[in-house]
C-alpha cells in the first residue's frame, strides 16, 4: 500500500473534480491517496507520501504559476519518487491533441520547467460559459470561435473522458 499525494490547480473546478476522481480509483487499488489544492501545500509534509501526482488547468494558455513555483521549488523531491502530471485543457477535447506528445499546452509546459514527470496525461476540461464572469465568457467564446468549438453563451459542456481519468488512477497505482 502506498500513500499518493494528488496536488492540483483549479481554474473553475473541474481540476478538483478530476483530482477527487484520481483519488477515489486510487483508494479502491488499496492505496491511501490525499488531494491538496497547490495553495494549502504548504500545510502537507510532501517527504511522508510515496508518490505525488500534480494536475494544473490552463486559463488562456497557461499552467497556473503555484503550480510553476512548487514545481520548481520541490525538484528535487519530485524527482526521488515516482511522479505524475495531468493537464486539463479544452483544446483535449480534440482527438489530435487529447495526448501527451500532441498537446500543445502540455509540450509548453514541459519545455518551461526543468521536472520531467514519469507518467503524463493530458485531460478534456469543461466549459461552463453561465458561471464565467463577463470577461472571461467574452474571452472564451472567442477562443471557441476560432477553434470551431462551442460559442453558445448558455453552453455547459463536460468533455472530460472519465474512463481516461480512471486510467490514469489505475497507472499512478502500479507506478
């Protein structure tokens, strides 16, 4: 039995949602597993967990800088135990970028920070346009428009694959 620490970062909460799916795959193989937004990590011992997961979403077109910093910040112990990334992006949802290698975000990412995770994924994220603040509904349509995604201002869209996340949960188990 190991104990896996599921750090993430959330923009509009489908990050966590994934997270607590993570969580719930990983206790059923008979491990302990805790997921801390990346803002409460200074409260955790990173050193007392086996292995640590890291899931961040994109907001136009980046990670969330904590993320970034702690990253930065715990190479080292990144590095001394198995470890996984997961980004959540729309962009996914696009069968030709639902995969590591072919993701744009994530390759960016990678190329900005000088961890190399063992196991990635990359996961379709959520579009939720009602609850986005004027700005940012504007912004995302936009985005959408270019990309030939979804525009409708009523719009509330999950594209999140549950069976790639619980996938995922069953990897970072056997890692």
């Amino acid at each position: 039995m190991s104990s896996i620490l599921i750090i993430y970062a959330t923009t509009d909460g489908q990050t966590r949602k994934i997270s607590r799916r993570l969580q719930e795959v990983i206790e059923l193989q008979g491990h302990l597993a805790t997921g801390v937004p990346v803002e409460d990590v200074s409260r955790i011992e990173l050193a007392a967990f086996d292995k640590i997961v890291i899931g961040a979403s994109i907001r136009y077109g980046k990670h969330s800088p904590l993320i970034v910093d702690f990253i930065e910040k715990n190479r080292a112990l990144l590095e001394s135990r198995p470890n996984a990334f997961f980004s959540v992006n729309v962009v996914a949802r696009k069968p030709e970028k639902s995969r590591p290698e072919d993701n744009p975000y994530l390759q960016k990412f990678l190329r900005r920070i000088s961890w190399h995770p063992r196991e990635l994924a990359v996961f379709a994220g959520k579009i939720d346009y009602p609850s986005y603040r004027p700005v940012d509904r504007f912004m995302i349509r936009l985005i959408m428009w270019m990309t030939k995604g979804p525009t409708d201002p009523a719009a509330v869209i999950e594209f999140t694959d549950w069976q790639q996340v619980e996938s995922f949960g069953r990897l970072i188990s056997a890692m």
